[in-house]
C-alpha cells in the first residue's frame, strides 16, 4: 500500500524545475515525477485503479438490499455516490498520503524546497497525479455505472460537480495533515485508517443518512465528506431544496479551506525523529 519509489539523485524533479520559467511548468515537472513512480507501484495501482471498482460492485448487492421507499432514493442514488466516495479515500486520500511521506522522509520535499518552487508548488505538483487519476476513475465510475444500471445522467450536474472538486480539495489537504502526523510509510497506512473508517460509515457512503436515526444524523453531518456525498447524490436525486443544498456547499467549501490552511500551518518538511 505503499508508494516508495525513490526520486533519480542526478536527474530528479530539481533539474526540469529548475529550466521552467513558470508556476505551470514547475509543478508539472513534479507533477510527471510522481505519476511515473505511481505507475512503478503495483500496490498504488492497484488500490488507486482497483479498488474503488472492487468495493463498487461488492456494495451493489447490499445496496439492492435497502429500505428505500419513501426516502427519494433508488439504488443509482445510493451505489454512485459511494463509488466516487470510495475514489476520494483510496485513489486520493490513501495513496497521497503515502506519497507525502515516503518523499518527506526520503528527503525530497526538504530538497526541492532548496530550489525556486515555493511550498504551494510542491505540494501541488506530488498531489497531482493522484487528483488526476481519482478525477478520471471518478468520471469512468459515473459513466460507466449509470450505463450498468441502465440510469438516467445527473438531473443536477452543478451539484455533482461542486461535489467532486471540493471533495479532491479536502482529500487531498486531509492527507497532507494525515502525513505531518505519520512516521514512517509503513505506520501511514494505519493513520488513514480512523478517517476512512469514519468517512465510510459516517458520510454515506455505505449506509445513507436517510437510512439512519434522526437523532444521530446532525452530528454525522459535521464529518469532512459528509457534505461532499451529499452534494454528489444531490446531482443525481434532486430531490432536495436549494437552500439546504446551498449551506451543504458552504459546508463543503468551510472543510475545503480548512484542510488547506492547516495544511500550510502544520505540514511537516522534515523527517519526524
């Protein structure tokens, strides 16, 4: 589950960085460095492609199980919107958050930040690959599972939309803060585990809120995802008025920037000792 290629020492991410002129081309000199040792990890690849798909098909039968008359949802409501759920925590969340350490303790962020990418560059550019590939699988996931399910394109698309890309920004900053507090590659793949869990069970994914008591929905909805998931089933359900969905994409946009601004407070550059 770990993502330990090492950087080439003579011909690494400083050299192509060090040629570009822009913000563009620094981060994507990084940005090809990472997805080529992506590519080189088979456990990466595997949890990242695979995964999601795996956990997918095997939810379907317990999705086609459910209660869900009276609640607005069907089982393409409720198998889609955890299929790009599972995407955020494995292709994204997981895998990057591996990548931030096995580089920090491998000494790379320390030194590329000897040379002209700023914090924001770096951290981007590992980050990027792992965006693209879950913004992708998250796109094949949709199409190819409403065409399975013989479903209908999201009658409200905004909200998909507004979903997915917040979701990548607070998986991607979660995973930044999840590193700061991993020591080695090995224990990261025990520190994700208390968020994945929670994410899994708590936001929807698994078992829909509507599905859920009343009385402990409020609280499940202060969970990071939560508002992610549902302004992703909200884009296929429409179901829900907009000034509820309105103040679920404020919540969504509240986590976005708090995992960004703790991330630039608490991202640890050096090894932890």
């Amino acid at each position: 589950m770990s993502m330990t290629g090492t950087y080439p020492r003579k011909h690494d991410a400083l050299r192509p960085a060090r040629r570009s002129t822009t913000a563009y081309g620094r981060i994507s000199a990084i940005g090809r460095t990472e997805l080529t040792l992506l590519m080189r990890n088979k456990s990466a690849v595997f949890i990242a492609l695979f995964m999601p798909v795996l956990l997918t098909f095997s939810f379907r039968a317990a999705a086609e199980e459910f209660d869900l008359a009276g609640t607005g949802l069907d089982v393409t409501s409720v198998l889609l919107p955890s299929a790009i759920g599972f995407v955020l925590l494995f292709a994204v969340y997981n895998n990057l958050t591996t990548a931030f350490v096995a580089r920090r303790e491998e000494l790379v962020l320390k030194r590329l930040r000897t040379g002209e990418l700023s914090d924001n560059e770096i951290l981007l550019g590992t980050a990027t690959p792992m965006l693209f590939t879950g913004l992708v699988q998250m796109a094949l996931l949709g199409v190819g599972g409403t065409l399975a399910l013989d479903a209908g394109a999201p009658s409200h698309f905004w909200w998909l939309i507004a979903g997915v890309l917040t979701g990548l920004v607070i998986a991607a900053g979660l995973a930044a803060l999840t590193a700061s507090y991993s020591r080695t590659v090995e224990t990261a793949g025990i520190t994700v585990l208390p968020l994945m869990l929670v994410s899994a069970f708590g936001s929807g994914m698994l078992v829909p809120t509507e599905l859920l008591p009343d009385a402990v929905v409020p609280f499940l909805e202060f969970f990071p995802l939560s508002p992610v998931v549902a302004l992703i089933r909200e884009g296929w359900t429409g179901r829900t008025d907009t000034t509820e969905m309105l103040l679920q994409l404020l919540g969504a946009i509240a986590w976005s920037a708090v995992a960004v601004v703790a991330t630039r407070r608490i991202f640890r550059w050096e090894p932890r000792r």
